[in-house]
C-alpha cells in the first residue's frame, strides 16, 4: 500500500511500523501456507524454494522459515532487508536470507524458485515498470512455478489516493502476459490503523478487523509457469 515516489528507507526508520507491516503474515497468505492439496485443488500448496517478492521487514517470509521452507526475501529498502535479516538471526531461522534489489530487474536466481509470493508489492509499482517485475520473477521461476499475488481492488482508498489496485479483468492481462493464471478471486488486506500521514485524506473503503487493524479490498491471483 504505497506510492511509487515513497523513500522506502524512511518508512522503515520512523519508529512506528508502515501500514503493511502488520507483524505476522496477511491473513489470505497465512490461510495459503495452512492449505492442503484438498483445499487448494487449483493452485496447490506453497512448495519447494520460495522467493518472497517485496518482503519488507519479511513476516511472510520468517513464518515461512519457520515451517521449515528455504526462502530468500528480495526487497528495495537496504533497511527493511537489515531488519528482516537481524529478526531471522534472533530466531535463529537459517533457511531464511535477504537481499536488497530492484524488483524490477534483479539477476542472479534463473530457474531457481519453485514458489513465489507478492504480499502487496504489484500495485505499488509504477504501472510502467509492472511488466518489468513480473518478467524478473517469471526468469526467477523454475518450470511450473507457482505464483500468488496478493494485491488491491481498484482504488482502495478512493480518487488520487494511494495506489490505484485493480479491476479483476485488469489484473488476469497484466499478469497473464507471461504467466498462466489459474484463479483470481476476491480477498482482503490488512493494514495497521493510520491517520493519513501517507494519504492526503482518509481512507474511504474498509472494514475494521476485531484486532483494529483495517481490512481493504483485494484479490488472490494465482497462476504458473508453463
């Protein structure tokens, strides 16, 4: 939940938590690494190495640690990988390592992910620099790949504020240019409750969760790689 012109840095040293950084896993991808094949019959289970796309300060990618997965956090902000990368040492989670990189053009991992995950990342890029990312992972992705997007709905947070989101339709011809999607379907995110200091007003369309945090409109997209 940001705007492309946003210094990343800063929102990771202001003392608070950004929105986004709710401190577990969203709730849709928590329910994702609880799934079985019966459960999740189209898209499966999260399995083999994971690239967590955009991980901030990597909740996802700790739990995912946790549970056993090997999995790399990739981020922007050199001060959300140094906090992931000190929380992951304090829990002694080794199979999990971060590393700062432009997602839109990062090398160095061909063939390697057997699963990736995007917890909020692919609307907060510039719309021209959207292919770009999901080529990046797709040249990341190992043959049958799975990919999950979690990502808003269109306008979130209404007119001229905050990242656009996307129509469903909008969503199945930007990622399916390369990747093959299997389900887009409606869910929510979960951001910590704010005052506006990232919108020029407030937000207009969302819920409040029994904890206080707020619940916006969003989608699940997942798909593969042929």
């Amino acid at each position: 939940m940001s705007r492309p012109d946003m210094e990343w840095d800063d929102m990771y040293r202001r003392g608070v938590p950004p929105p986004w950084s709710i401190g577990a896993p969203q709730p849709e991808l928590a329910a994702l690494l609880d799934a079985g094949p019966a459960q999740c019959p189209v898209q499966g289970t999260v399995r083999g190495e994971v690239l967590d796309a955009g991980c901030g300060e990597a909740a996802l990618s700790l739990e995912l640690a946790a549970r056993g997965h090997t999995v790399v956090g990739l981020d922007c902000s050199a001060a959300a990988v140094a906090a992931a990368t000190a929380t992951a040492a304090e829990r002694g989670l080794t199979t999990a390592t971060f590393a700062q990189a432009d997602l839109t053009e990062f090398g160095g991992y061909d063939g390697r992910f057997s699963t990736i995950i995007d917890s909020g990342l692919l609307h907060a890029l510039p719309v021209d620099r959207r292919q770009a990312y999901l080529r990046a992972i797709h040249r990341a992705a190992a043959p049958n790949a799975r990919l999950f997007i979690l990502t808003f709905a269109e306008r979130p947070f209404g007119d001229g504020h905050g990242p656009d989101g996307f129509t469903a339709e909008e969503l199945r011809d930007t990622v399916g240019v390369l990747w093959t999607v299997d389900e887009i379907r409606p869910a929510k995110l979960y951001v910590n409750d704010f005052t506006g200091d990232l919108l020029d007003g407030p937000p207009t369309a969302y819920e409040r969760a029994a904890d206080g945090k707020l619940m916006f409109p969003g989608f699940l997209v997942s798909a593969h790689k042929d």
